[in-house]
C-alpha cells in the first residue's frame, strides 16, 4: 500500500486523514486561484512603481497645466491602486476562509503554505507602498518649506511650521502684503497650496494603507490559533491512526494465531479419530 510521510515524522497509509467539508475548493481551483492572487500582487507592485514615478514627476513639474494632468494621472493611479488593494485583500480572506473548512486532510498542509506565502507577499506590498508614500510626503514638506523661504526668508520656524500644517497659513498674506513681488509671491501661494493638498492625500492613502495592513496582521493572528487547532488535530489524528494499525496488526496477528490452533486441534481429533477406528477394527476382527 502506498505510504506518504506526514510532517510529524509517521508513515501513514494515503488517504487515511481525507476528511474534508463539504463547499471546499477543489485542489485545481485552488491553484488557479493561487496564480491569480499571485499576478495581482504583481500588478500592485507594479501600480506603486508609476504612483513613486509620478510624485517624482510631480516635484519637477513647472507648468501649471503639466502640474495639472499629472496630478490627474496620479490620482486616477492611487485609486485604481486602491481597488487592487482591496480585491486582493478580500481574496485573500476567502482562501483563508475556505482552507478552513478542509478540517483534517491530506492537502491542508500544501494549501496553508501557499496561502502564507500570498499573505506574506501581499502585507510586503502593503510596507512598500506606504514607505513610498511616508517619502514623498516628507519630501513635499521640504519642497513647501523651500517655496516659503523664497516668499519670506525671514519666515519663523513656527510660521514655516503653520503654513505647513494650514493650508490659509498667514505667513502666505504677510508676505504678499511686505514684497515688492506680489505676483512671484501668489504663484508661489498657490503652489504651497496645491502641494499641501497633494500631502493630504498622500496622508490619507497612509491611513488606508495603514487600517488594510493592521486588519491583514489581525487576521493573522486570528487564524493562526486556527490553525494550531487543525494541526493538533491532524497530531492526535496521526496519534488514533497508529494506535489502530497497531491493533490491527494485533488483531491479525490474533486471528493468525486462533487459526492455527483451530488446525492443530482440527488434526488432533483426526489422529485420535483414526486411533479409534483401527482399534475397533483390530478388535472386531479377534
């Protein structure tokens, strides 16, 4: 009979811990499901690549029009970003939701792995676009500080500090109202402006990224005690399994042994059945 080797060190006979729900994923859809998460993941990363392209971009623009249809592309990438994100979330949910139901079986084991890898890889994702958006955030804030000194280089910490904060910070109508260059001063208001707009998205996105990888960590944790059930599970499982096979061995052994008692005396009775018979015929025959 064909063994497999389980990963507490037992043989065990194939098919003797196939014990799965009804509604469970069949093995194939599993994969197949498997390589879609996977290339989702990829076009995630992928996404993060053009948003980090475009805040880049975003800083080196001078043209307001310029200014203007990149931050479009920008927002319109951020957004589908944002509905990657969730759809891969949710389909990572559903296969864990769904290995759950296997209980007890013989591929539990090749499904969890590949669901921890997809996790893992996802949550990685999560990380990386938040550090490119924690980046630029900062890097817009020195952009912001730089345009403010150009209007008012003897702008205070505190006020560099509130214009940063505020987008109608005073500083901007001081220094349009103490320069000679009003027109330099407003252009440079404006981008201030726009640049503090760009930091409130970006903050935003942060917090998503943030509440998304916090729920992923959640659920993590949460499965995990799951999952030690179903693996004490499968143990005390391996643990009935053995105890049977070596019962029946015993019981095979028993019947083994009961039949060959059962020829022995089957013979005994025969020897002494013809002993009995030639004595009657001897002693017929006097």
């Amino acid at each position: 009979m064909q063994q497999i080797q389980n990963d507490y060190g037992r043989d065990l006979e194939l098919g003797s811990l196939t014990r799965t729900s009804p509604g469970v994923m069949p093995l194939n859809d599993f994969f197949n499901e498997v390589q879609h998460i996977d290339g989702c993941i990829s076009t995630i990363n992928e996404s993060v690549r053009a948003i980090e392209e475009l805040h880049l971009r975003s800083m080196d623009l001078a043209s307001n029009e310029e200014s203007h249809k990149n931050s479009l592309a920008l927002d319109k990438t951020i957004n589908d970003t944002r509905l990657q994100l969730i759809d891969t979330k949710n389909r990572i949910r559903a296969m864990e939701a769904n290995n759950l139901k296997l209980g007890v079986s013989s591929d539990a084991q090749i499904r969890k792995n590949r669901h921890i890898a997809l996790k893992t890889k996802f949550m990685d994702t999560l990380k990386n676009y938040q550090n490119v958006e924690v980046k630029y955030k900062e890097k817009y804030r020195q952009m912001m500080e730089r345009q403010i000194r150009i209007v008012n280089p003897n702008a205070t910490d505190a006020e560099i500090e509130e214009a940063l904060d505020n987008e109608q910070g005073g500083v901007f109508a001081q220094a349009i109202m103490n320069t000679n260059r009003t027109a330099e001063a407003r252009n440079v208001c404006k981008a201030v402006q726009d640049r503090h707009e760009d930091i409130v998205k970006i903050e935003k996105t942060i917090l998503e990224l943030a509440n998304l990888f916090q729920e992923m960590q959640l659920l993590v944790e949460t499965q995990d005690e799951v999952v030690h059930q179903i693996e004490t599970q499968m143990a005390e499982a391996v643990v009935h399994t053995g105890e049977a096979n070596r019962e029946l061995t015993g019981a095979i052994g028993h019947a083994v042994s009961a039949r060959k008692k059962r020829w022995c005396l089957f013979i005994f009775f025969f020897i002494i059945l013809i002993v009995i018979i030639l004595v009657v015929y001897f002693q017929v025959k006097k």
